[in-house]
C-alpha cells in the first residue's frame, strides 16, 4: 500500500473513531446540569461520576464507562446502554424501562429497587450484583451472567433467563411467575418462597444439580 492510501485509510478511521465518541456539547451539558435526553454520550468517560437523579431517557450510550458512578434515582429509559461499563455503580431506585444493556457488564452493581421493567440484559454480566426488590418483568436476561446476584423480593415476571449462569444466586422471595428457564443453570442458588407458577424448566439445571425437563415439549 502507498503512503496516499495509508494516509486516506487513517483520516477514515480517525473520522470514523470521532463520530462515534461522545459529543463533547452533550457530556458538557450533562455534567452541568445532569440533564441529557436523546444526547450522544458512547465511549463517554463517566467513572466515579455523580448521575444522582440525572434524566438521561433515550441517551446513546454504548460502550460509555460508567464504572463506580452513582446513578442513585436516575432516568435511563430508553436508553441505548449496549457493552456499556456499569461495574459497582450504584443504581439504585434507578429507572430503566426499556433500556437496552445488552453486553453491558453491571459486575458488582447495586441496582437495589430498580425499574428493568422490559429491559434487554442479553449476555449482560450482573455477576455479584444487588437487584434486590428490583423490577424485571419481562426483561431479556438470555444467556446473562447472574451468579452470586442478590434477587431478593425482585419481580422476574415473566423474563426470558434462556441459558442464563444464576449459580449461588438468592433469589428467596422472588416472583419468577411465568418466566422461561429453558437451559439456565441454578446450581447453588437459593428459592426460598420463590413463586415458579407458570415457569418453563427445560434442560434447565436446578439448585440440587439435577436436571428439569418438565416443560419441554
């Protein structure tokens, strides 16, 4: 290749590299007045930043670094979270209607009282979070990484946990009402007063180790 290609196949990354970081007016704008609807925050530095209460429905926010951010009562709905950073972030009471975390790493967050009502979690790590009381119903959680998870009392009404890790899990007192199991794996993890009517087991791994294939077909 010649130095003319080198040079035109460099500028196109470079270009390519700015248009999907974050727009400096939109971080700018969130971090004064922690309000940014619809703004463009992907690859957005945000660890350790204060998001207390911040409105960000319908941000994009792929891939955004948001490790150890307090995020306590935030607006994300809508949100475009895909393999965003969210480990031990603090979420709690946040409101994540319909936000897509797919790929998203919430390693260790506390996402205690939080609305995922609807949310898509699809090989999301949420290995070691805190999801107590937390609303999940009908959210996305397939082949999700949920072990040593904290889901006491949460509202797992019928979410999709397909091929979901909830090993060593507690999930005593949780609503799994209606949600599909097929090929999760729940080795370890506690189901105390958990309310399985209506759940689909399907090569899915129990507590116990031993296999429910009661709702296969």
């Amino acid at each position: 290749m010649n130095r003319v290609s080198v040079g035109i196949v460099a500028t196109a990354l470079l270009a390519a590299s700015a248009s999907i970081a974050a727009d400096p007016a939109d971080l700018e704008r969130l971090l004064t007045t922690n309000s940014c609807p619809e703004c463009d925050l992907g690859r957005a530095d945000l660890v350790d930043a204060d998001l207390a209460g911040a409105d960000l429905t319908d941000a994009y926010m792929a891939t955004a670094d948001l490790r150890g951010a307090l995020m306590v009562g935030a607006d994300l709905t809508d949100a475009y979270m895909r393999s965003a950073n969210l480990s031990d972030a603090d979420l709690t009471d946040a409101v994540l209607i319909n936000t897509y975390f797919d790929g998203a790493t919430l390693t260790g967050a506390t996402l205690a009282g939080a609305d995922l009502t609807n949310a898509g979690l699809r090989i999301a790590s949420l290995r070691e979070a805190n999801l107590t009381g937390a609303i999940l119903a009908n959210a996305n959680l397939t082949n999700a990484n949920i072990r040593f998870a904290i889901l006491r009392d949460a509202d797992l009404t019928g979410a999709n946990l397909t091929g979901a890790i909830l090993s060593d899990a507690d999930l005593t007192g949780a609503n799994l009402a209606g949600a599909n199991l097929e090929r999760a794996i729940l080795r370890g993890a506690i189901l105390a007063d958990a309310d399985l009517t209506g759940a689909i087991f399907c090569n899915t791994t129990m507590p116990d180790g031993v296999l429910n294939n009661t709702g296969c077909p």
